[in-house]
C-alpha cells in the first residue's frame, strides 16, 4: 500500500467517524479520535452489513462508507452509554 493510500483510507475513515459521533450527539476531542472511531465504525458496519445481508452501495477505496457511518455512530452511542453510566452522582 502506498502512502496516498493509506492517507485516503485514513480520511475516509475520519469523515465516517466525524459524521458518526455528531449523529449519535457526542463531539470527538479530534482528528486522531475520529479516525480511531471510523476505523473501529468500519468494522463493526461490515459485521452488521454481513449479518443483515446488506450490501453498501457506496465503497471508496474499498471501505464501505454508510455502514461505517453506521458501525461509528452505533460504537460511540455504546460508549456514551458506558461513559454516563460509569459517573458518581453526588
């Protein structure tokens, strides 16, 4: 893989994980986040588009795109759920 690839796959997956925290109402601290979350959102979006029998129709740089959305904002809704659940009230 070259170094422009990986910078794509990169930004496809910081653009998933942007667009994925503010659907779910939680703003990333930044970049390196987003793309941590569109990463982890790329895979859990293939698991699901593969148990629901799902195919994405939109693929660039062969990363499926909406499911990544999806996996992203489905992944950082579960960690806000852990997150607000783990807080002492006072």
């Amino acid at each position: 893989m070259s170094v422009f690839g990986l910078l794509t796959y990169l930004g496809i997956a910081a653009v998933a994980g942007y667009i994925g925290s503010h659907l779910a109402g939680y703003s990333t601290s930044g970049c390196f986040t987003n793309v941590v979350l569109g990463l982890i959102g790329a895979i859990i979006g293939t698991i699901i588009s593969r148990y629901v029998n799902i195919r994405d129709p939109l693929y660039i740089a062969g990363i499926p795109l909406i499911w990544s959305i999806v996996g992203a904002t489905l992944f950082v809704m579960l960690l806000g759920y852990f997150r607000r659940g783990s807080k002492k009230r006072r």
